[in-house]
C-alpha cells in the first residue's frame, strides 16, 4: 500500500467530503460518530467538539508504517504522545464503524489532513470514512455568537 499524499486534491476529494451541518445532524441523529485527528496539544490549545473520539493522525500514520513528513515528524515530537497502539487503534474504530454501524466523520483543524484520513481509512476497509469540510476552524465559526 503506497502511502497517499495529503496535499494532493484530487475530484475524488469532493466525495469524501461532507458539510459540518450534515455532520452534526447524523451525530445528533445517532448515526455517526465524529474522531478529531489533530494531535493531543492543538485540541489543548484551541479546544474540542464535544462528544468526539480524539485519534491522532500523525501517530496512527506512524504505527502503520506510513512515512511522516518533516513538517508531521516535528508536530509529532513537540507533543506527548498519545498511549494508543495499533491494537488500540483497530478496536477503536471498528466498535464505531462496525458495531455501531457508524459513520466515521473525520475532523482536523481545518479539512486538509482529514481529507487525507478519509482517504486512508477507506484504504483500509472502512468505506464509511468522511472528511468533515471546515474541521475544526468550521465548528468553531458556527458556535461564535452573531456580531
């Protein structure tokens, strides 16, 4: 499996891809479930959507043998790591995907690299992967009060 390249758009991207809103109405709907990818500090500093499942993108890439840019390795290292293996990994997303049936809604800072998750996890057999478009840039616009 040839890693993908996350900065690479391709049209297919526009099908990975799924609104915040509609993300937010199969979360309330109880039909899917979404998995924050940005590393532990970025959620520390700028905060969560409640009721995510946080998996970090960089480290998943890692434990799967994918390489790591030098720009990802440096993110990488300036955290702590996050005590999940692979093991951990799998378990974690297939209670959601499979057991729950769930939609997986993939959300990064803000829409690139969960595009490239998307990607990945349908790679790897989870054809229910979205990336939500916005990330977490878009959520964080939408609970800001009205000027």
């Amino acid at each position: 499996m040839n890693p993908v390249d996350e900065r690479s758009a391709a049209p297919a991207d526009a099908a990975l891809e799924i609104s915040l809103a509609t993300s937010l109405e199969l979360c309330r709907l109880e039909l899917a479930t979404i998995v924050d990818i940005r590393q532990a500090f970025e959620i520390e500093l700028k905060g969560a959507i409640p009721g995510t499942v946080h998996i970090p993108l960089f480290e998943v890439k890692q434990m799967l043998g994918h390489p790591l840019t030098e720009d990802e390795q440096d993110i990488l290292d300036a955290g702590r790591p996050t005590p999940m293996d692979v093991q951990g990994f799998f378990t974690t997303l297939n209670r959601l995907h499979h057991t729950h049936d769930h939609i997986v809604l993939i959300v990064c800072n803000s829409g690139r690299r969960s595009l490239y998750a998307a990607r990945l996890l349908r790679d790897l057999g989870y054809p229910k992967a979205l990336s939500v478009a916005g990330g977490f840039q878009a959520w964080k616009k939408l609970q800001a009060p009205p000027p």
